[in-house]
C-alpha cells in the first residue's frame, strides 16, 4: 500500500469487478489518513449500488481510480479548523481530523437524525482524546437525546465553537444541510 497516495479528504472511483456491479463506477471518500499500510472506505447502504456492496465476495477485484479532489488540508489557510459533518459525510472530514493531528487546534461538529446514526465513534473519540478535539454531536431526530438537539446553525456554532469565524471551515453531509450552512455562514460575513 505504500504506492498508493493520497491526501486526507480526497476520494476514488471504484469500479468493483463483481458480476452486479461490474458496469457502475462511483466516487467515495477515503476514511483514513494515508498511513502505509492500508485504504479505507466507509459506505453507507443508500442507493441501488450502495446496497449490494456488502453481497460482494472476499478477494473480489477493484479497479481504483485515485486520488481525486482539492478538499484536503492544503486549503487551509490558519492554524484554527472547524469540520462540520453530516451524517456519512463524516468519512472525508474523519481522515483530515486523523491527519491534522496536534499540527492543529480543530474542532469538530458532527450532525445526525439520532445517536444510532452517528458513524466511527469510537475512532473520533480516540482522535479527540489523542489530539484535545472537541466534538459536538447534535442531533436533529432524537427528542430524547441528552446533547445539542436541532440543525448545525449560528447559534450553535456560537454556543460550541465561538471563534468559528476566525477559522477554516470544512463542510461534508447531505446537500441540503451543506447550502443551509454555507448561506448561514456567509450571511454572517464568514
């Protein structure tokens, strides 16, 4: 695997060589930081072709096209990062997190419908406890969730990580939580 490079946040294509699926090629992040030793997908059942990727056998052939995409932390511009995820968006934002390590002062907010959505919490709490990242998980589905409850807005980014606006912000979820964040952010001058 040491040939293989790549930078936290960028994805590949996989074209997975099994008979249902040998004609779909689809984009998915990488859910680690380069490391040497191995690549990580972490795909979340959605779609037809999502769906029959658990079906596909050991030692099935894939062809990867990688790496691709600018979202990585070469964008960043300080020191100070705030990720904000959504869902299986967290995949991209998990390995920047992983590969920012204590180079910088990060913090993540990371949304789901309930505590049962949230993915690779085990791997963020070590990453938080290894790296002093705070993360706030908040959930927009669960009424009996003991956290933060609602949507990823100004108020909470406020309330959790008040110099928000002296940061670099990254965002991954669902299109529709990213355009509300996006519009919020720039409509207070971010």
């Amino acid at each position: 695997m040491k040939s293989i490079r790549y930078e936290a946040g960028q994805f590949a294509f996989l074209h997975i060589l099994s008979k249902d699926l040998w004609w779909d090629v689809h984009p998915f992040s990488l859910s680690c930081s380069p490391n040497g030793e191995y690549i990580r997908f972490t795909i979340k059942s959605s779609g037809d072709y999502t769906r029959k990727i658990p079906e596909v056998a050991v030692n099935t052939p894939v062809v990867l096209d990688m790496p691709h995409g600018e979202f990585t932390l070469r964008q960043a511009t300080t020191k100070k990062l705030l990720f904000i995820a959504g869902g299986v968006g967290l995949t991209p934002l998990r390995a920047m997190l992983e590969e920012a390590g204590s180079d910088f002062d990060s913090a993540l907010i990371f949304a789901n419908k309930t505590e049962a959505d949230i993915i690779l919490r085990a791997e963020l709490e070590e990453i938080s406890l290894k790296n002093h990242v705070p993360i706030y998980y908040v959930m927009s589905g669960d009424p009996n969730y003991s956290g933060l409850k609602g949507y990823v807005s100004i108020s909470l980014l406020q309330e959790t990580v008040p110099d928000f606006v002296e940061r670099d912000i990254f965002i991954c979820g669902p299109p529709v939580m990213m355009k509300l964040v996006i519009k919020a952010l720039r409509e207070n001058n971010v």
